[in-house]
C-alpha cells in the first residue's frame, strides 16, 4: 500500500512525479531494447505517458478552480484496440521473430522492470480512488488504473513474445476476447 495524503492536490502532484518516472523507465527500455518491437512498444507506451500528464495536470486546473472538468478527456482504447496496435508492431516484425528472441534475450529483465513500474501504477491510483472524496477524483483515478493495467499487459505480452515467438496465437484470442 501506498501512502497516499489526504490533500487532493498533493496526490495529483504524486501521480505526476510517478507518472515522469514511468515515463523515464519506459524511453530507458526503448534505448536499450535491441529491437525495433521492443522500441517500438516502449516508444509508443512512454507516449502514453505525457498524456497521462497532461490529463492529470488539467485535472489539477479543475480541482483549483480555474478550469471546469471535462470528463471525455478521458479516453481510452480497449484491450482489443490495444491488442490491434501489438499486433501490428509484431506483424511488422514478423521476420525477425527468430533473432528477436535470441538477440533481445539478455535485455528481458527491462521488460520486468517496466512491468513493476506499471503495476505500482495500478496499485497508486486503485488507492487513489479508493480514498478520493469527490466522484471526479475517483474516475480519473480509475481511468489512469485502467490505463496502467492495459500498458501492463502490452508490456507483458512483448516480453512473453520475445521470449516465447510461437506465443502470438494465445494473445491474439485473449485481446479478441476482452
């Protein structure tokens, strides 16, 4: 469990912090992935990212005040949508399918390091909602909740297909069935 304050603000300024250190984590592992999938996929999650900031940082401009929310800010892709765009990185590298598992091998524990990254994520922001007031807090923190679990998975499911080639059928049918 994460200590999460009581001040509103100063959880948003948590999830920003965590949020940049996501962020860092993930154009690490593009930068030391061996292979155009593994950059590809830490690429376009640590994109992911500066949305999230930007979400949150507009979030924080309501809660003051300043600004009135709009909550089709947040939005999101399904797991399918999600799954679609993997799908399409791997299918475009199809013909490296064997070296990426022989030359990428070494660099695997970035995906683990990735993946701890993205469940504390989940974790902070369940918390998050769990301990908000009012029901614009508890959505966005649900929302960005969502957002790390799918990036868990997409990370997830490199890391199994790097280690595993043959395993794109399986992951094909789950992002099918979610």
């Amino acid at each position: 469990m994460t200590n999460i304050p009581e001040d509103p603000n100063a959880v948003l300024e948590m999830a920003i912090a965590n949020e940049i250190e996501g962020r860092n984590i993930l154009l690490n592992g593009r930068d030391s992935s061996l292979t155009p999938l593994g950059k590809s996929t830490f690429e376009f999650l640590a994109n992911e990212e500066l949305k999230h900031i930007e979400l949150i940082k507009e979030f924080a401009k309501t809660l003051n005040g300043v600004e009135e929310w709009d909550a089709n800010k947040m939005k999101s892709i399904s797991f399918a949508e999600a799954g679609a765009r993997i799908k399409g990185i791997f299918e475009r590298f199809a013909s490296q399918f064997e070296s990426v598992s022989q030359s990428d091998n070494e660099r695997l524990e970035t995906y683990q390091v990735a993946m701890d990254m993205e469940k504390r994520g989940y974790d902070f922001y369940s918390e998050a909602a769990e301990k908000a007031s009012d029901e614009r807090s508890k959505a966005l923190f649900k929302f960005l909740a969502g957002e790390e679990e799918k990036h868990y998975t997409m990370i997830q499911d490199t890391y199994e297909f790097l280690k595993h080639p043959d395993s794109i059928l399986a992951m094909e049918e789950r992002w099918m069935q979610t």
